[in-house]
C-alpha cells in the first residue's frame, strides 16, 4: 500500500437558517480531480460537499491526497486503476481523514453529521454456480 499525506485547502460551513425543521436530510458527495503525477508521486484533488434538504446548511470542503508508492510495482498498479477510476479505498481514506472535521462543524452548526461512508460502485454481478 502507498504512502497518502493529505492536505485541506479550503474550508467553508454555512448555515442559512435556525429555524427548526421536522425532517432533515443530508447529502454527501466526494468528487475527485484527475490524477497528477509529479516526480515520485500523484497528486488527487478532492471537493467533499454537504448539503441539508431543506436548504439550512452547507458543508464544502478541499483538499490534495498525495500518494507515493513505495516500489515500481505500485505504480504501475496505480496507474492501471486511476484508468478505471479512483480505487474505493483511496475514497475511503478520504472520507476517514475528513470525518472529524466534517462531524466538529456539523455539530458547531447544530446538524447531524453525515456517517455514512461513501458505497462502492455497483458491479454487475456474475450469476453463483454450485455444484
């Protein structure tokens, strides 16, 4: 597995209301840039936005995940999956490393904090033989 740093460039909570609302929803989205190599290792840029229905509040954060494999043989495994898409656990790290500081200002805003990590893309899934 590759080393990851990780890093926030931007930070922005708002609330819109304090109004008190019977039925809260919220959505999360983590979108990612394209890969970027420089020199030993990739740069992926990351924007985690939350959202409430109804409009009370809203969440936008971004960052760089840095990833460095450790051997060749990391690389080119890297660069095979960055052409299908972004690895899930990659997601996953991101979701993991932005968790407390999504959770601290959901809780400074006086919402629930999203805590449903992200769902791997559907696969189609392959009929199961048994003998």
């Amino acid at each position: 597995m590759p080393n990851l740093g990780f890093r926030i460039d931007s930070v922005r909570a708002e609330r819109y209301s304090l109004e008190p609302v019977p039925q809260l929803s919220i959505n999360m989205n983590i979108m990612f840039g394209k890969p970027e190599k420089r020199d030993n290792n990739y740069l992926l840029g990351f924007v985690i936005k939350i959202d409430c229905i109804p409009p009370v509040a809203s969440i936008d954060l971004k960052g760089v995940i840095m990833i460095t494999p450790l051997n060749k043989d990391e690389v080119k495994s890297l660069e095979e999956e960055f052409k299908k898409g972004i690895p899930y656990p990659l997601i996953l790290s991101v979701y993991s490393y932005t968790l407390p500081l999504i959770s601290l200002l959901s809780r400074e805003m006086g919402i629930p904090p999203p805590i449903q990590p992200p769902q791997p893309p559907q696969q189609p899934k392959s009929p199961d033989y048994h003998v």
